[in-house]
C-alpha cells in the first residue's frame, strides 16, 4: 500500500516496515476527541471526520484508546467484548472505516490491548462466578477461598490500584457468601489467569482478528501485570492506604513476573506472522511504569516487543539536570538492546502537560540519588493541591515538545497536547466519573481533568466537540475559547502551528527520528543542548535568564521569539549549524 509522501525525507510510513522506530504517534481518546452524532460522547464516525487534521497536523500514526463494548466504569478498560466496538461510538463496519480511512492519508493504527483483565459484565466472567467454585469458568479468573472465620477476609492483603482491597467476594449461585476474585484495579474488571491455556489461546485469537482488519500494532494496558505469583503471598503494607502495596518494586508477586516474558515472545511470533502481508509484520508498545530503566528495558529485548513508553521522560520534572539524566540513561539502556527510545509527555491518566509545568512542582528529579522517596500518591495528593501558573507552564510545554520530537526515536502526542490544553481541575464533583473518586472516598478527583472533549472551534461550549448544543459527557471550560483548533490554526504563534512546523521539519530533515545524538558544548547547567547529525541542533533553556546561541547557526522553529541570538528563558530552539 502507498500513502502520499507529505514531503518526507524518510520512506512513509506504510511503505516502512520499521517505521515504528521514528514515528510520531498521536494518542486518541475516543469519548473524548469528536462527536459525529451530536449525543454528547466521541464516536469513531467523528474520529473519522478528523483524520484530515491529524495528517495535517503531521503524525505519523493514531492510538485508539479502548473502543470496545463497555460499561465504561473505568474509561472502556473494563472490556466486555474485544472483538466488537462499543454502541457508544458505533459499529464494527465504522472501526474498519477508520483503519482504511487512516490508511489513505499514510497513517498506521494502533489500537489497545486491555489483557490483565476484563470487565465484570464479559460473558466468561458471567459464567465464572454463576458456575461456582472449582468450576473450569472460574478457573479463567483469579478466585480464592477467603481466610478467617467463614472466609470472610480477602484471600490476601493485596490494594486495588484505584484504592481498597483487590479482592471482591461473589455471591454464590446458592444465595451464600462465596469466594472471592481478585483485581488489582477497579471491582469492576477481574484479572485474567494467565496460567490457564485458555486464556492465553483467546488472546492471540484477538490479535489475529484485528490484525486481519488492518490494524497496525497494539498498545499493551499495563504490560507488566499479566503474570504474577499464583500462591499469591501477602505484601508490604502501604501506610498511606493500610492495604498492601502492589507498587511496581523489585520482586512484587503482582507486577513484571518472571513469567511474563513468554507471554510476550508468544505474542511478537502472532504479529511476525504478518511480516509477508501487505502492510508488513505488526508492531507493540508497552505501558508498564518501571524502575531502574534496566528492568524496563527487557520488555523490548529482541523477540520480545517492539518499544515501550518512556515513562521517566514524562515523570521527569522541569530541570536540565533532571532531563539530562533522564534523556542520557534512555538512549544507552535502549541501545543495549537495539531498541528505538519511545518519548512521552503525557496521556489520558495523568495532569496535562501545561498544568503539570506550571506548578511549584513539576515532576521528580531524575539526577537524584532516591528519586522516589514519596510514594505516587503522596505525590500526586500534594502537587494536585499547589496553585497553577498556567502561562509559565504553557510556556515550558511548548519548549518541552520541541526537545521531545528532537530525541533520537519515536514520540506520542495526547490529544489536545497540541493545543496547549490545561487540566480542567475544578470540574463539578457530580461530573466525576473515574473510578479513583469513589474508591478513595471523594478524595482523590482522579483522571477526568485530562479527559475533557476537545475543542474544535466556536467561541463557547460545546465548541465543535458536535454538531449539536448539546454539552458533552465531560464539561469544558469557557476560557478554552481561545485555544480551539479554529482560534489557533491563523496564527502563527499558536501552540498548534508550532506542533506544525516541527513536524513537518521532523519529516523533511534526515537527522532526526531514530539514531543518536551528542551533547553540545553548550549543554551544561540550566541548558540541556544537542545535535543530530552535523548540522542540526536543539537548545532547550530551563533557566529564567537569557542564554547566548551559537555563532552563526539559523533557526528552523522556536517555542517562543529568538531576537539577536539569546534564546529566552523557559524555551526552545531547533537550529541549523
């Protein structure tokens, strides 16, 4: 298949068959991103309507966020039926629409992959629980006979991720108190038992079904979590929740198993069988949070999967030292094990990018010794708290886009990124609908302030998210006004125009996607600076004050004005040597 060229100086993506390794992703989140019938909630019909503006834009590919059938307790990754997409956002006939769509302007797919676990309302998780104990349903899941008097305690004293036990207890088919399944996230989704063949069986056949349709790759919801210790041992207590935590450490039985490696070699030869086929073998990425970046590594070790987000990028706060440290352990971790690095800078479950950036915390320190001395939620309970200066935080995620689509390697831009979005941080409490909210006891808001429908154009809500006057699942803000893709697309100062212009240079100039990068001479203290090739440079200056360029060097794009060679604070350049 041949897609329109676009200018590029590299092969496009679908004539590619490592074009996984430089492309720029575009992540969306279908409730979220366009309404084409008028309901109030994103359907694939408007996601359809929209891919004109994200070849425009200069992607190189798409994410889809969960789209399947769903009772929608925890955003669609509670999956009710893989191979169907949800009523919500249309039919099966749509979904093939989009890929083929998305083809025609050069544009490769990616869709989710949700295999930890399931919703409560998937037909084999209905069965398990009325088919009762030691039954070959619930053998599918993870059920435990509880302890104590009557087992009336959790088999363990494991803590859901979205607060609470992971243990929900059944009512058997006799009316009795009955076992308990475990989740290590919402009630609402059961983990899967890996260690049942049957399970592992159904998951290659989802791959299959939708590489058949054309889809290109898939991101893998928390590649870490599918294996884990099936005698199932109690655990550290967390003293912020008074459950035991299943953090991400070394050696916890929930998270990175020395069982899961297979599961991914097993999937890698189901997307290398599509090698001879016209869009050529598929391709994954892997959502797993990870420390120290040696652990994270082996996900992408050869005949493993292909990229894996680059979470410490997005984590990292908003200093030279921090950045430096992050960007130096990625590229040589990566390069052990010919692996391309993957940059990010947000997603749907964390705060936006401005808003994050224009807090008096921006993130952890990377260049220290303990960078994790607070716990996520500590630290996530605190920065929610501080004020926000959002024009200094817009101003450091314009330049942080610049040094992220510069890396050597591939990068994913969140939807609305773009636009320079804030988090929406005041939403009405009876507007809340992530699952955090509930299960913290309305005390932690969650991940809806990230999640608000887009703004397309108009001058008040719901602007252009639909064709009708009626307001989205999700409110948004009035000040958004000035920030929709119609206010921001004549002016060439826009955060939108600025995305533009990097991408196309990102297309027309060899030097960057994949490869390597040395440090600058000017690389050092609250400038982190580089080149790509010979000729190509970007300086990024996290300090307040002016910083000199080098002699002679031309600007190609600039996250804010350059005037007589001094690059100002809290900006970015890409220069030309």
């Amino acid at each position: 298949m041949t897609s329109p060229q676009r200018g590029n100086a590299r092969p496009s993506v679908l004539d590619d068959p490592q074009w996984w390794r430089s492309a720029v992703v575009y992540q969306i989140y279908p409730r979220s991103f366009a309404d084409a019938n008028g309901d109030g909630t994103g359907d694939v019909r408007g996601m359809i309507d929209r891919l004109p503006y994200l070849a425009e834009l200069g992607v190189d590919a798409v994410w889809v966020s969960p789209w399947y059938p769903s009772p929608l307790l925890d955003g669609g990754y509670d999956v009710a039926d893989y191979r169907d997409i949800s009523p919500d956002y249309g039919t099966l006939a749509d979904a093939d629409a989009f890929v083929s769509r998305a083809h025609e302007l050069g544009l490769r797919v990616l869709i989710d992959l949700v295999p930890n676990h399931s919703s409560w309302e998937h037909p084999w998780f209905k069965a398990a629980v009325a088919a009762g104990p030691g039954s070959t349903e619930r053998d599918l899941f993870i059920f435990r006979d509880g302890r104590g008097p009557g087992g009336d305690e959790p088999p363990n004293n494991w803590g859901g991720m979205f607060g609470g036990p992971a243990w929900t207890r059944v009512t058997e088919p006799d009316g009795t108190p009955g076992q308990w399944y475990l989740h290590l996230f919402d009630p609402s989704q059961p983990d899967w038992n890996w260690t049942n063949p049957k399970v592992a069986d159904e998951f290659d056949s989802i791959l299959r079904f939708w590489f058949d349709r054309g889809v290109d790759g898939f991101r893998i919801d928390v590649a870490n979590s599918m294996a884990k210790d099936m005698a199932l041992p109690d655990v550290r207590v967390d003293p912020l929740t008074g459950y035991g935590t299943t953090e991400s450490f070394e050696g916890a039985p929930a998270w990175d198993h020395a069982d899961l490696p297979p599961i991914h070699r097993r999937w890698r030869e189901v997307a290398d069988s599509y090698a001879d086929t016209e869009l050529g073998p598929r391709v994954f990425v892997a959502e797993a949070y990870l420390d120290p970046i040696e652990r994270l590594i082996r996900y992408v070790d050869p005949g493993r999967l292909h990229t894996t987000f680059n979470f410490d990028a997005m984590l990292s706060q908003w200093s030279a030292d921090s950045q430096r440290a992050v960007i130096t352990k990625t590229l040589v971790a990566h390069h052990t094990v010919g692996a391309p690095a993957t940059w990010v800078l947000g997603n749907h479950d964390n705060v936006r990018v401005a808003t994050r950036y224009g807090k008096a915390v921006t993130g952890i320190d990377f260049s220290a010794d303990d960078p994790f001395s607070l716990s996520s939620l500590e630290f996530d309970q605190q920065v929610a708290a501080m004020p926000v200066d959002i024009e200094l935080g817009r101003r450091r995620a314009r330049a942080a886009a610049l040094l992220e689509l510069a890396l050597p390697g591939g990068a994913y831009v969140y939807q609305g990124e773009e636009l320079g979005l804030d988090e929406v941080e005041d939403l009405p409490e009876d507007s809340l609908q992530d699952p955090t909210w509930e299960r913290s006891g309305h005390t932690v808001r969650g991940r809806d302030g990230c999640r608000v429908p887009l703004p397309w154009s108009g001058t008040e809500p719901p602007f252009g998210f639909g064709p009708s006057d009626r307001q989205p699942w999700l409110p948004q803000p009035e000040h958004w006004a000035g920030l929709t893709v119609q206010a921001q697309s004549d002016d060439p100062t826009s955060t939108l125009n600025l995305y533009r212009a990097a991408l196309a240079e990102r297309h027309a100039n060899p030097a960057l996607g994949d490869g390597v990068l040395d440090w600058h001479p000017l690389n050092g203290g609250d400038v982190v600076a580089f080149t790509r090739g010979d000729r190509f440079a970007c300086v990024v200056n996290f300090g307040a004050a002016e910083v000199d360029l080098p002699a002679g060097s031309e600007v190609i794009v600039a996250s804010s004005p350059v005037d007589g060679g001094r690059l100002p604070g809290y900006a970015a350049v890409w220069l030309r040597l």
